[in-house]
C-alpha cells in the first residue's frame, strides 16, 4: 500500500529523528553530497531543506520512520533495530546495517533485586517495556512467563516504583541505569541503525536513489573500519 507525494513528485524524501541518528547520518548524507541546511535543533520545521533540492528530509519520532517510509510518505529513512523490530519491517527493503547509534536492547533490575532466581524457580516476571514484541520473544525463548506493562518513555522508572520487577530497554553506557540504582542483568541483543527504503521507491526512484544507497554503504563501511 503506498499513499505517497512520490508518484507525482520525483524528488526524495528522507525521514529521520532527531537526535543521535540525525547526527551520525550527516556525515553519510555528506559522502552522497547532500548537506542539509537547516538544524532541527533550533528550527521548529518538520520539512528540512538541503543543499539538493530534489532532496528534503521529514524529522519525526524514531518509532515512526518505519511508518513514514512503508506507506510512501518518505522514501527512505533510518531507523534503529530496536524500532524495526518492533514496526516488523513490512514493506521496507532494508539494504545497510550503517553500524550508526549503536547500544544494546537489555533487561535491567533494581540492584535488590535477585533476577536469576526469580527466573530460575519460574516466578512470573512483571516487565514495563516500550519493545513490547522483543521482549515477548526473549522472555518467550527462555520459558519465563512474563507480564509485559507498555510504556512510552523513562521505562527506568517503573521499578522504583513497583510497577515493573524489571524492565527492557535500549541502554547505551549505562548512566541512566547507573544513576537510577538499576543494574544490567541479561544482554538482549546488540542494536545498530539501519537505511530503510521504500520498496515501491526503489523501483521507481532508482536511479536517484542507488547512488545515495551506495554512498551510504561506502561511508558506513570506512567509518566501522576507522572506528
Ligand atoms: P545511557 O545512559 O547512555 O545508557 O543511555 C540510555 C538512555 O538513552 C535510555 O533512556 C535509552 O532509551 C536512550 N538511548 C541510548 N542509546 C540509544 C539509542 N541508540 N537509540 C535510542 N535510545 C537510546
């Protein structure tokens, strides 16, 4: 399904968020010869100009880009792991791990709290997460009944407050777990951003489009080895 501006409009559209990705992503726009010209930090418009004018970026909350760019809204976008799992990547071709914004998806405790023996003797485990679907997996792997609360934002708060026993959440180096008595007890996984395309762009759009993509890879691919 594709609801877009791009059948009658041939320019490009790239969403992002932002932020971190908004940052790490300037430098790979940049190797594609595209600079945007206005900071989302001090403008209030959600339309960003470049120095391409057949290119123009949407700023919009990370767990949407996914939506943005399935339904043709955006052409392409960047989004992190953690959101495409949870989206669940339909319609997106997702060509470039851009090993940008990286963390790891983890479940944390309050430091009183014994989480090997809570799971080992199959206590059910009350878990506040905004990943709801990665955590249902991972506590489902490991046989450990779980109840999962949804929330929003600063899931750190929930176990000081007893709504959760734990939650899951994206921890980059640790500070804010640290700086709420929260302690990592289990790695979920590793998270890295990804470009997203629009499966119906890319066809139509694909001369534009390819040299941008493998402007992208080119510069990841130094940045990682670099770094
Ligand atoms: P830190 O204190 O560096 O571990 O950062 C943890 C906080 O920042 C959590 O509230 C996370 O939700 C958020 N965070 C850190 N890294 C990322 C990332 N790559 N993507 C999204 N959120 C992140």
């Amino acid at each position: 399904m594709s609801i877009a501006t791009q059948s009658t409009d041939s320019g490009l559209i790239l969403a992002l968020s932002k932020g971190r990705i908004f940052e790490d992503t300037l430098p790979l726009l940049e190797a594609a010869g595209i600079v945007v010209t206005e900071n989302p930090e001090t403008s209030r418009k959600l339309i960003l100009a470049t120095n391409d004018p057949g290119v123009r970026v949407l700023i919009v909350r990370a767990s949407d880009v996914p939506t943005y760019v399935q339904y043709g809204a955006a052409d392409f976008g960047v989004a992190g792991k953690d959101v495409l799992l949870e989206h669940g990547g339909e319609g997106l071709y997702q060509p470039v791990d851009l090993n940008i914004a990286c963390c790891r998806m983890s479940v944390a405790v309050n430091a009183g709290f014994d989480y090997e023996t809570a799971v080992r003797q199959g206590a059910r485990l009350r878990v506040a997460t905004k990943f709801t679907h990665t955590a249902r997996e991972h506590f489902a792997s490991k046989g450990v009944h779980v109840d999962l609360i949804k929330l929003y934002g600063s899931m750190e708060l929930a176990p000081l407050v007893g709504l959760s026993d734990a939650i899951v959440d994206v921890v980059s180096t640790g500070n804010t777990l640290r700086a709420n008595n929260l302690v990592e007890v289990e790695k979920i996984m590793e998270i890295s951003s990804r470009l997203v395309v629009n499966q119906a762009a890319l066809k139509l759009k694909r001369a534009r489009l390819q040299p941008i993509i493998e402007a992208f890879e080119k510069a990841s691919a130094l940045q990682t080895k670099q770094g």
